[in-house]
C-alpha cells in the first residue's frame, strides 16, 4: 500500500534543478535547402540562446561559438536575432546587439561585421531579418534608441525597417521610417517587393496595424508602397491585426487576419490586392506578436500547413488547393501534440516545434506519410506517473455590474504515483496567472508546474478575459478592466474549485489556496491580494505595484499599453489610483513573496521595493528576493532554482506543512 502524506509534503524526484539541468528552450526555425537551423535558449550556459545547425546527413553542430549570445533587445522582449540563406547565418549578439555574418562551417572564425558600431552601447538594435534573393542585402527592422543619429536624447526609440549590405561595408538604407512600430518584413521570391506590417501608438500588434507592400530595387530602394486589405465587415470593432505575411513560391502574398473575429488564413488577390479568406471556425492561426519570428503556417507545394488553435488547445492542420482542411498529428506518442509552433516548409511537409501535456518541444519533421524526430525532447528520467494531464474547463464569472460571463482554464491534479490520497484532506491550490496579460496558458508539459503537482498541490491556470486562442472579442473583454476582470477570474476559478455542499467538499481546500503570476500577472496577483479575501499566500514575480509608475517608466512597446486596459494617462489617474495595489496596502493582510530581477527595464525594481517597504512598515509577513543579475524574467539556471525552491519554502510555512526531504 502506497504510504499517506499530508499534501503539500509529498517527495519528488522533479526538483528545481531538473527543470534548467540539460533545458534548452526550442525556439526559431529555418530550413535553408537541406540543412535546418534552430534556436535553443540554455539556462545551464548562463541562459544564452544558441542557433543549431543539422546538416543533409544528420550532423548537429551549434552555428556559434561558446561565447556567443544570439539575441536582440528590440522591443525590449527580442525575438528574431537571426536568419540564415545559402549556408550564411546573420544574427545579432546581445553584447552589443550589431549584426554579423558567418560563413558556413566557420562557428569559431571571427564573423564579418555588417552594421557600423553604435554611439551608445547596444544603441542600435536589430531584429526579424531576411537576406534578398541575391544575397546582397539583409532587410530587418531597426531600434535606434537616444543618442543614435536624429534619436535625441530624452526621445523615445526610433522603429525603422532597413537593408543592410551583406559584404560587410556596413552601408545601411533606410526603407521605411515614420510609423511607432514596424515587423516582419518578407521579401518576395524575385526580390522585387517587400511586405511588412506597421502600427502606431497606443495599439500593439493584436489591436490595430496595416499591412503594406512596395518595390524593393537591388540598390536597396523602396518605392511605390501602398496599403493592402483597407476596411472590415459591419459590427467589426475599430482595428485589425495582421500577422505574419508570407510570399508563396509563385509570387502570392499570403497573412493571417482578424477581420471576421478570428484568427484566419487569407490570400491577397494578385490584381486588386483585396482578402480573400482560406479558413474559418472558431480556432485561431495567429498568437499574439509579444517577440519576433513567430511562425504559424508555411506553404508546401500546394498546401498550407498552420497551427490552429481551437478549444484552448494547438493542433496541426492542412490546408489543399481545393480548400479541404485536415488534421495531422506530428507526435507519435500516446498523448497529442496540444502545442505547435515554428512551422517552416520542408520538402513535401513541414518541420516545427510541438510538445503535449507530457512530453517537452521537440524538433519534428512532417508530412503526409508521417512524422521524423529532428531533436527529440531530452530524457528526464521520470516514469509517465509524474506527468499530470489536465482538464481544460470552462467556469462561471460575471463582470462588474453582476453579469455572467464565463472564463477558462486548465487544471492539472496532484499527480504523485507514490503516495495514497489523504482520505481527510483536500490538496491546496496554486492559481497561475500567465503575463502579458495579452497571452495565454502553455499547453504543453510544464516541470514547474509538475513540481507542485508532483508534491501534492493542484493547480489551476487561467486563461482569464483578455487571453487569446478564443477570438477577437474574448482578447478585447479586457479592455478598460485590466485589474478588474483578470481578478475576478482568478478569484473566481479560485472558488469554483474550492465550492461545494459541505466545508471541504470541493475539488481543493479553500482555506489554502495561493496564486502566483509573473509581470503582468504578477500585478493580478498583488491585486486579487489586496482587493479580495480569497487567497491566503501569493508569490509575485517582477510583478507591478503602481500603474502609473509603470505609465510613466517602461519601453516603448508597451508605453501606451495601457491607454486600452485601464485608460488615458494622465487624464485617467484615479483609475490607475483606484487599481493600483501600492495605494491600498492597508487593505492588504495577506502574506507576500517578491521574486525580482535588477536588470528588468520592462517593470523597474522600484516597484517591488515599494511594495516590500509598505507591507513591512504595516507587519505583513512579506519577503523580497532580488536577483542582480537578471532583467525581465529569469533566465540563469541556479537563479531559476533558487526562485522556484523560495516559493515551495514559502507556501510551505504559509500553509503548515513540512518540505519534503528531497
């Protein structure tokens, strides 16, 4: 008989370092003829990101030498650091953010550098690049940031698309300038047009951007631009978000909208440059552009292999020329692929990134006669017992004014095949809130959530109003209620579970129940703990504690963010008052772990030690754990370790049980 263990205490081989030992985060991928490259994001090696070459005959190499670190700080959140075309690999290094070329089986050759050396340090970034069909330029997006060129100081970032020559003179053309925001540019097959999206302040990518198109001359020169799709259906509401515009084989531009409330593929008439719609349903092909170099679809002859995201979960799907979709499961394994990404044409499939509810990203080949593993998931070493699979559901919340509505979530139970359930206990709850807060849970095998179901927690996370994966109006509904609608959700899968007939009926202990959340979800978390009662302990990573704070001090993607969650600023300063956890800390009994990085430029460390000085000055139980050597979310492995065992220890005496030996 299995032994009985209060939940909580249970003992498990996921530790804290099993979740960084031997990690690398699947990222980006390109295929350049036979060869496939990809980027891998290494926690064990200082949490630099790699880019992985596997050759015709199955070689796998890294493309960069050991010291290399292959990102760009555009957006501040990165994404898009490289690319590669003909066996030439270009790609920006976070220690100074310049582009570099390197040749072909030359990691460890010192590169060429392609762009010229910026007055302030990491003062010219770049991102999202392609090379031009004749290899002589690399059009990518540029962030120049005060002190470079007409950037005075004071000013915000300058966002530009720009050709950047390929032989290392360091020439580099201007091709669009003027809008807040420009990305993925894509050049055509004869390298005569550009596309590209744009937008300006306040909206972000998921709210409001054009789609455009132009001549690219050889020189480098872009004339005759013109918009592209103008105009959406009756009852729309203002805005539509393009995402990822691609050329097909033969010269047809292709994107991904939300003019009919979803997601969808569509074709741009050759002709009139009008939309024609590929695909409907309620699923969604695009996620939201929070980094570069997302990936959601690609042509393979005749078919059009995406992502779609329906019910919560991803799925891969086909696309014909007669316009007939079906399903394909690129997993072989007993459990289904629940999360797709980084689709890129191979031969007659596609290869991408997919993982399920029990299995990490791997790097998968597909086509129509099945699937090949590229780079198999690593071997944690644990029996499927450990994995816990969830349960996607749907529970009831209302708004404000008392209206029912309904919100998601994914729950997973306490999974632990060595111990007996307690037959007088219920598990406590930990209710994940997930950043952005335009974002939505990960539906794949997450070992920081197996460590807390692994020991006898349950866990809930919430895809609460403002997600996406569930329509235009769903990632909307949080529009002027950031703080408000997000809570309330949280709080209300938080009794959802804990609700039953009888004291201790329900699915988990309602006298235990903690939530933790980074970023944006890190200031859900402050403000379901002081504006409600329901949470007895919360854990906040680099969370926000003062909305005009961050109004006043963040980057310039997200510098009006808010304009559209909570309203103007500074018309609008009681709501940002009103909401703000910082001002009502008198309201706030409930014990509190800070977890913050030094280095974060997204929410300055101010704002945890504000919080940590209020709480203490008023004797809530509070602790602030700062990280000097980290910035916007945790990347280091020991750093990782220590954060996750810091939680355990806190819920642990919040909730009155022992740790577990392990």
């Amino acid at each position: 008989m299995d032994p009985v263990r209060p939940y909580g205490s249970w003992s498990s081989p996921i530790s804290a370092e099993l979740l960084v030992a031997g990690a690398a985060g699947l990222g980006e991928v390109c295929v350049d003829g036979g060869t496939i490259w990809w980027s891998e994001s290494r926690p064990d090696e200082g949490g630099r990101t790699v880019v992985v070459r596997r050759g015709p005959d199955g070689t796998v190499v890294d493309a960069v030498p050991p010291d290399a670190d292959v990102r760009t700080g555009v957006h501040e959140y990165g994404g898009g650091a490289w690319w590669a075309a003909d066996g030439v690999l270009v790609h920006s290094d976070r220690s100074d953010e310049r582009l570099v070329r390197r040749e072909p089986d030359k990691a460890d050759v010192d590169p060429l550098v392609l762009t010229p050396e910026p007055e302030t340090v990491r003062g010219l970034r770049y991102a999202d690049g392609r090379i031009t069909p004749d290899g002589r330029w690399y059009v990518c997006v540029r962030e120049s940031h005060p002190g470079e060129g007409p950037v005075g100081e004071g000013s915000e970032p300058a966002n530009e698309l720009v050709a950047v020559a390929m032989d290392g003179s360091q020439q580099v053309e201007v091709l669009v300038s003027g809008p807040d925001f420009v990305s993925s540019p894509r050049v055509s097959p004869d390298g005569g047009r550009l596309a590209w999206i744009q937008w300006n302040h306040p909206d972000l990518p998921w709210d409001d951007t054009e789609l455009r198109v132009g001549d690219l001359s050889a020189a480098g020169r872009l004339t005759d631009t013109r918009r592209i799709g103008t105009g959406h259906p009756a009852g729309h509401d203002a805005g539509e978000s393009f995402f990822q515009p691609e050329w097909r084989a033969d010269g047809v531009l292709h994107v991904v909208t939300d003019r009919d409330g979803w997601w969808h593929l569509y074709r741009v008439a050759p002709d009139t440059d009008t939309l024609e719609q590929l695909t409907t349903g309620t699923f969604e092909v695009a996620t939201p552009q929070w980094v570069f170099g997302l990936s959601r679809y690609a042509f393979a002859g005749d078919d059009i292999w995406f992502a779609r995201r329906e019910g919560g979960v991803d799925r891969l799907a086909v696309l014909d020329a007669d316009g007939i979709v079906a399903e394909v499961e690129p997993l072989e394994s007993s459990t289904p692929a629940t999360s797709i990404g980084s689709l890129r044409a191979h031969a007659d499939g596609v290869v991408l990134v997919a993982a399920s509810w029990t299995t990490e990203p791997a790097l998968v080949a597909v086509d129509h006669g099945g699937s090949e593993m590229l780079r198999a998931p690593r071997d944690l070493g644990l029996d499927p017992g450990w994995l816990p699979v969830p349960e996607q559901v749907t529970f009831p919340t209302s708004d404000p004014t008392g209206v029912g509505e309904q919100a998601h979530a994914v729950v997973y139970p306490p999974t632990n095949p060595g111990y007996g359930v307690p037959a007088d206990e219920l598990p406590p709850l930990i209710v994940l809130v997930h950043g952005g807060p335009t974002g939505s849970v990960r539906t794949q095998l997450q070992l920081a959530v197996a460590f807390w179901t692994s020991r006898g927690f349950a866990v809930a996370d919430v895809d609460y109003r403002g997600s996406t994966g569930y329509g235009r109006p769903y990632r909307h509904r949080l529009r002027g209620g950031w703080g408000v609608l997000d809570v309330d959700d949280c709080v209300a899968v938080a009794r959802y579970l804990s609700s039953g007939d009888r004291p201790k009926s329900g699915r988990v202990d309602g006298d235990r129940l903690a939530i933790r959340g980074g970023s944006a979800g890190g200031f859900t978390v402050l403000a379901a703990l002081t504006f409600h009662d329901v949470f007895t302990a919360g854990a906040s990573r680099y969370g926000i504690a003062d909305l005009a704070a961050l109004a006043a001090d963040t980057h310039k993607f997200e510098a009006r963010y808010l304009d559209r969650l909570v309203g103007r600023w500074p018309e609008d300063e009681v709501v940002y008052r009103e909401r703000s956890p910082i001002h009502h800390v008198d309201r706030l009994s409930t014990p509190l772990l800070l977890l913050q990085g030094s280095e974060d430029r997204v929410v300055p460390p101010s704002q945890a030690h504000a919080m940590a000085d209020a709480l203490a000055g008023r004797g809530v139980p509070c602790e602030l754990i700062e990280f000097p050597d980290e910035g916007h979310g945790f990347r280091k492995a020991a750093n990782v370790v220590r954060a996750l065992e810091a939680e355990l220890a806190f819920f642990a005496a919040r909730f009155g049980f022992p740790v577990a030996s392990d």
